[in-house]
C-alpha cells in the first residue's frame, strides 16, 4: 500500500473518530436532560462502536493507528519505518481538528472554540496514563495472540475506560489537543492538554516496554496473519540421547 493511501486512510478515519467522540458527546448532552451518567454511557457506547468501524474499515490500509502514541509505539516494535512516524502524527492531529469542525457544523455551532472543561490535577494525569497503558497493552498483546480480535478488544476498552478513568480516557495526543477546540460536554481547556499528553506519552511507553517482554515478536510467518500460540515462545528442549 502506497504512503499517500496509508496516510490519507489515517486523516480520514482520525477524523471520523473525532467527529463521534465530539458529536455523540453533543448530542448525549442535549437528550440526557441533565443526566451526566446517561450522557457519558451514551458517548462512551457510540465511540466505542465507532471506533470498532473505523479499525475495521482502515485497518488494513494504514494500520487504524488513529493515535500518536499507536503511531510511536509501532515504530519502537519496527512495525513501521521511523520515517513514516511524522507524517502520520501530521495527518492525524489535522484529521481530528477536521472531526471536531464536522462535527460542530452538523449541530450548528462554530467550527472551533475553545473549551473551558478543566480537566487538570495528579488523579487526571494519572488516570491518563493508565488509560493508555491499557489501550496500547490491549492492542500489543491482542496484535501478538489473536490479530483478529484486536478490533473487538480496543472497542470494549475504550467504553470501559470511559467509566473506571477520572478522565474518561482520551488516551491519544491528537484527540487530546482537539478536544480542546470543542467547547462542548468532550472538550478539555487549552491549557490542560500538555499534562494529559506527557501522560500519554509515559503510558504509552510503559506498556510498549512491559508487553514487548511479555509476547516477544512471533517468529517470521510462524502462523497464519500473526497469530501466535504459546509453543511459538516455549525454549527448546534438549534431545533425548
């Protein structure tokens, strides 16, 4: 697959991912009535199911990174050549302002403006880093073992981190920093965004670190699509004389 069809793939479906989480988070809170529980469930559920279509969709174009830290921590494994990561990173963090202004534009409100949610402070931080450590340990563990099932298992974790992070688990740099031109119930203050984003980054490389260890790298074509079993990993025994 060509670079400019893989970095298309990734603008594109980076901005559809933004246009869910900040659409369906509008349109959560204008039926919730006030309910936040009802509108976070609702936000949750539809990024969730979203972002099971869009991996789907563009995972066999560019990889469905969709997320800086992704992005990174496929170039640490030498899944991709460090030359692509800018590009990708550029692509993405343009697709996700795209998302935003789409998404203000089909409920009428201006294509950017600041937010002024204050999401800040150790537990916030400290909540996105572990947001992300567990999305990349999802994805880097159900990439080595089952392949196919890592679209159904970083849908499931991301409506789940929704609800056990203080955040609710943004857990992207590039979402992140266009969250913050949504003044809307998904936004996040300007000025917030470097604190979530270092713990991003430092969730992000824990986990490369941590499941890099625990599913070594299969061994070239030692199955079909990736897929491992445990005897793949299992030393050699000596020979019986």
């Amino acid at each position: 697959m060509s670079v400019g069809r893989r970095l298309v793939a990734e603008g594109l479906g980076t901005a559809l991912l933004l246009a869910l989480v900040v659409g369906s988070g509008i349109m959560a809170e204008r039926l919730a009535g006030g309910n936040l529980a009802l509108a976070l469930l609702a936000n949750a559920l539809a990024t969730g199911a979203g972002l099971l279509a869009l991996i789907l969709t563009f995972g066999t174009i560019s990889g469905a990174h969709f997320n800086p830290v992704v992005t990174l921590s496929e170039a640490w494994q030498r899944n991709m050549p460090a030359r692509e990561v800018l590009p990708y990173v550029a692509v993405q963090v343009a697709g996700a302002f795209a998302g935003v202004m789409a998404a203000h534009a089909m409920f009428a409100l201006p294509l950017l403006a600041a937010s002024q949610h204050a999401r800040t402070g150790p537990a916030q931080w400290w909540s996105e880093f572990v947001a992300t450590f567990g999305l990349l340990a999802t994805i880097i563990g159900c990439s080595r073992s089952r392949p196919a099932a890592t679209p159904f298992a970083v849908a499931a974790y991301i409506i789940g981190a929704y609800w056990f992070t203080a955040s609710t688990s943004f857990a992207n740099p590039a979402v992140t920093l266009a969250r913050a031109a949504t003044d809307t119930f998904a936004g996040i203050r300007p000025g917030d965004t470097p604190g979530f984003i270092a713990a991003q980054l430092a969730g992000g490389a824990a986990a490369t670190l941590l499941f890099c260890w625990l599913y070594p790298a299969a061994p070239k074509n030692a199955t079909v699509a990736g897929t491992v079993a445990p005897a793949h990993f299992e030393q050699p025994t000596e020979s019986q004389p």
